[in-house]
C-alpha cells in the first residue's frame, strides 16, 4: 500500500503525468538499503521514498519484484512518473532519463545495490550533520551487522553482475558495520564495487579488506578543501596532513588495481574560491574526475541565508572557469 504521507511530505504530486517517453532505468535495476532495513526502488529515498519492503522482515529475494517493487515500476513504464520527485531528481531536472534495454526484470536484474545501513563517521562535517555519529556497539550498530550478514548471504547466491556501493552516509572504513561487510563479502567474480570515502582512513583499512580493492570499479573522496585552513574548518575532525597521506595511497592503488578516481567538493561559503585549486589537487593525485556539488540542506546546522557565494560574479566567473576543465567533466553546480 502506498504510503501517502511520505509523499506529501516531499510534496509530491501521485496524481500528476510528466508524460515522460524515456524510461528511467533505476526502478529496475537498482536497489537503496538504508539504516532500518527498507529498501527502495532508487538511488536516493527523497526521489522516490516509497519502501517496496524491509530487510528485517522479508528476504532481498522476496522484496525484489515484490507487489509494491512491481507497482512503481509501472509508473515508469507508464510515463506518469507520478511517485517520483521531479523538483528533487537529477536525472528528471537535467532532462537525463534515458531508454534502457527493456524486458521484464527478474530478481536477477538488479544490477546496483546500495548501503546506507550505517551513518557512523570519524568526522563532524556540518554540512553532513549536527555532531558526531559512531556505533560500535548498542541496538544501531547489532541491527547493522543483521543487514550486512543477510546482504552478503544474498550475494553469496546472486549470480549475474552486480556493482555495490559504499558509502554516502558514513564513512566505510571508520564504519565498524561495513568494515564487517566488506571483510565477510563473497569472493564471486560477478561483484564490483564503489566506494565512497572521507579517505582518512583507507591507507590504515584498505589492505584488510583486499577483495574489495581488488574489484574496486570506483572509488571517490570527499574533501571539500583544497587547502589545510578551509579543509581543517569545513572536514570537522580531519587533518590535512593525513588526507594527503590517503590521497597518496589512493593514487598508487589506482595504478595498481585501475579503478575511477574521484574526488567530490560540495561548494558552500568558505570554499568556493577553492575551485580552481580542487582541480590542481585533483591532477596533483592523478584524479579522473572531479565533481563540485552544491550543499544542501540535510536538517544540520547551516545557516543557508549565510551562504550567498552564489550571488557574486566572481564565484559565477570561476565555475564558468573550472567547468570548460577536462577534469570536472562539466560536471558542477548550476547557478
């Protein structure tokens, strides 16, 4: 049954026709597990926040072409896309939805799985969150563990290939929960991964976890200064000298096992003079992109009417700068 009020609160429209032709293919292929357990039928619960089912409950198997899983599905098929956040969405906003090769999806055709079922971090970020969070021990952190253990033995049975991702709400290496599922991970050729990491602590963890380095498609860090005085203010908790070290890591493991290097700056206040330095660091440890994103408002501390960088025309002229750059790949924030 659909949950109405998750809608409304996102503001979203069941009624409405976007009368959308192409069809987003992430319905289908890709499954979300957050922190709880619930699964969703899309790389981020704000797009499209209906749970097809929970972890705790009900096998992957089962909430994977579930009722719930197939009824979303045909409000893409349909081109309403009437469940979707089209004021929110990426890919609807930048007109990025494409055709995918179409067929009836079996339990099979996932081919993207995506935890956030742990937000433990060793930073404070204030763009991320309000203080610190770290479990290793206590109902969140037992809870992580049960999720990990009942992905992997999905895994362990899961014979096409599959790409899983790490990361976007804790960090996956000072997670004691995903360090746990990256050490117990099946050894199956089918599974790649992506990471995505603060990177403090990757020179200390990656070579207890060898498996998933080796089969590491990508790997990006967030690091949204270019220099130790805005790195140090804005990466509560970090020290320059020790993401310098992971960056230096990352960068001879990337010519050891051939993976994407990405480097990730959220644009906000005290860094947007940074750009063009991000890139120079970016090409300084042999990056293949470098993405600049803007902040959002993630119910933390930040006071938005303080960040008016927007507005100057010298900030407008420098993203003007660094997005002809082959190293952001146009891909930055739109003003």
């Amino acid at each position: 049954m659909i949950t109405q009020r998750l809608f409304d609160q996102y503001n979203i429209n069941t009624n409405k026709d976007l009368q959308i032709k192409k069809r987003c293919p992430r319905p289908f292929d890709t499954i979300l597990i957050d922190k709880n357990g619930s699964c969703y039928a899309c790389e981020c619960t704000s797009w499209l926040p209906q749970s097809i089912g929970n972890l705790q409950v009900k096998s992957l198997r089962e909430i994977i072409g579930s009722d719930m899983h197939r009824h979303l599905q045909s409000s893409i098929t349909d081109g309403t896309y009437r469940y979707c956040n089209e004021n929110q969405c990426s890919y609807i906003r930048a007109n990025q939805v494409y055709e995918p090769v179409f067929q009836r999806t079996p339990p099979t055709g996932i081919k993207h799985l995506r935890l956030a079922i742990d937000d433990s971090c060793n930073l404070r970020c204030p763009s991320c969150r309000k203080g610190m969070i770290f479990h290793k021990e206590g109902s969140a952190y037992n809870l992580g563990i049960r999720l990990a253990d009942r992905i992997n033995e999905w895994l362990y049975n899961h014979k096409h290939p599959i790409q899983v991702h790490i990361g976007s709400d804790g960090d996956p290496f000072a997670s004691h929960v995903y360090r746990h599922f990256m050490e117990q991970t099946p050894e199956r050729d089918n599974i790649k991964y992506s990471i995505l990491t603060n990177g403090l602590m990757f020179k200390e963890f990656h070579t207890k976890v060898p498996y998933v380095i080796n089969n590491l498609q990508e790997l990006g860090v967030s690091i949204d200064g270019a220099s130790k005085d805005t790195y140090e203010k804005l990466r509560l908790g970090g020290k320059w000298d020790k993401i310098l070290e992971g960056l230096e890591c990352m960068a001879e493991q990337k010519q050891k096992h051939g993976f994407r290097f990405i480097l990730h700056m959220v644009v906000q206040q005290d860094n947007w003079h940074e750009l063009e330095d991000m890139l120079a660091l970016g090409r300084r440890y042999e990056a293949d992109r470098v993405y600049f994103n803007k902040i959002e408002d993630w119910n933390t501390n930040i006071n938005f009417d303080l960040q008016t960088f927007m507005k100057l025309e010298e900030f407008k002229d420098s993203l003007r700068q660094v997005s002809t750059d082959p190293l952001s790949h146009n891909n930055v924030i739109s003003v």
